[in-house]
C-alpha cells in the first residue's frame, strides 16, 4: 500500500509543472517593436488583410480602404495599418502597480513622476511579455484601432456603423465588431484568460465570448496563424489549437 502512495505521489508532482506549463503564456518576445516587426515579416506576410474591414495592406503598411469606408474622426490614421491589442492593454495593463501607483524609477527628464503604460512597460517583465504577446495583436485600420481604443465589446444592435461598410459600431464606450471579426476576438479573448491569471472576465464578457466562439467557427487562416505564432514564441494557443483539430478531424 505505501509503494501504491508514493508512486501515485510521484505522479502528482512530476504531472504539476507540466499541467502549468501547457497554459503558458509568451516568454520570449519581450518588446512590443519587436512583437510587431515578427508578424509583419514572419506571420503577416502573405496575408496582409485588416481584422475588423478585411482592407488589404503592403509591406510599407499602405493601406487600400474598401469602398464605402468613411470615417469622422482620425482620418490620417485611416491611411496606415496598425496593430492593436485585441485585449486593450489597459485591461490587463491596470492589474500591474506601476500602471496604477507609477514606481519610484518612473521619473521623466522634467523630474516629474510618471504611471500608466510607459511605467509598466520600463519596471516589469511580465507585463512587457503580455503587451509583446503576438496572439493578441492583429493588424487594424489605424482609425478603427483608434475610436476602438479601451472599449470592451458588446452587441449594439440599434447603432448604426461608425465606419461605412466597414461594419464597426462604436456608441457609449461600447464597440460592436464586423462579424468576420468575432470568433477570432472571441478565441483572443479566452486565450489571453487562459495564459495569463492576472487576466479576468466579467462574467458578461465572458459568456459573450463563449458564444462568438460557437456561432463563428476557425478558418484555415486563422488556424495557419496560429501555427506560425506558436512556432516563433513558443507556446501554444489552447483555445485556437482545440478548435483548429476538430476542423481537421471532420
């Protein structure tokens, strides 16, 4: 019986770091420059299409709008691509002190102390490591990324689209993306939960990423994305990977 305990002990100890690990999150891409420059030359490519207008861009980020694009506001940045924190930054950005209280290093050239991103960014490793995370970065129509800013996402069914045909609804801090968009945000989502526990949904998020996910299944990009993200930093994307092998068993 004692034999029959300490092996069943064994196998505890020894399947616990591997159980940890298989949720892990990027370790190996620690600058968010550096995050961007990999998926424009590693991941991007060849498929060099927007996540929200499916607007086409080239190496030199020059951006071809679809017709009927219209937009009020940043209308400079409506001419280059950008790459956006599907999860905002500040979501997970505020669980860090020095986003929320500054550290006593943060100081600028003036004397003056400083908080926020620029703080986290210059003192702690792990947040660095979550901003630089190239599942959660997908190019974006500068604009969209813009008005989008911090917002969560929600449906807003009586809003009209705040960008012409590029079906993105953005009314009282609220933000409804296209519908091509929503299961790979949904999946970014419930990725990012999953890799990082400093992560939290609100229960309403989270059963509005439940069902994306199930209403707006992976595509073959979005599972060849994934792929070469995993192959460049090292971990894999659960969540994506799980629903990737079930397309590939049907």
């Amino acid at each position: 019986m004692k034999i029959r305990f300490i092996f069943a002990g064994l196998i505890t100890v020894f399947s616990l770091p591997i159980f940890a690990q298989s949720y892990q999150g990027n370790t190996s891409i620690h600058s968010f420059n550096k995050a961007k420059k990999t998926l424009e030359r590693q991941v991007y490519h060849d498929h060099r299409i927007t996540l929200y207008c499916d607007a086409k861009f080239d190496k030199n980020k020059n951006i071809t709008l679809p017709n009927g694009f219209t937009t009020e506001k940043h209308v400079k940045r409506a001419k280059r691509v950008e790459w956006e924190h599907v999860v905002p930054a500040e979501n997970f950005g505020r669980t860090f002190s020095e986003w929320r209280d500054g550290h006593s290093d943060c100081v600028n050239n003036k004397g003056k102390n400083f908080k926020g991103r620029k703080c986290a960014e210059k003192m702690n490793n792990e947040y660095r490591l979550m901003q630089s995370d190239l599942y959660n970065l997908y190019p974006a129509v500068g604009a969209v990324n813009a008005t989008r800013s911090n917002y969560n996402f929600a449906m807003l069914p009586s809003s009209k689209s705040s960008f012409g045909v590029c079906e993105v609804k953005v009314h009282g801090r609220k933000v409804e993306p296209t519908i091509g968009s929503r299961g790979r945000i949904a999946r970014t989502y419930l990725y990012m939960e999953q890799a990082y526990p400093r992560f939290r949904l609100s229960n309403q998020q989270k059963q509005l990423m439940n069902a994306w996910d199930k209403q707006f299944p992976v595509s073959e990009w979005e599972c060849k994305r994934a792929k070469r993200i995993e192959r460049i930093q090292k971990n894999r994307n659960h969540i994506v990977y799980e629903r990737c092998e079930a397309l590939n068993a049907k």
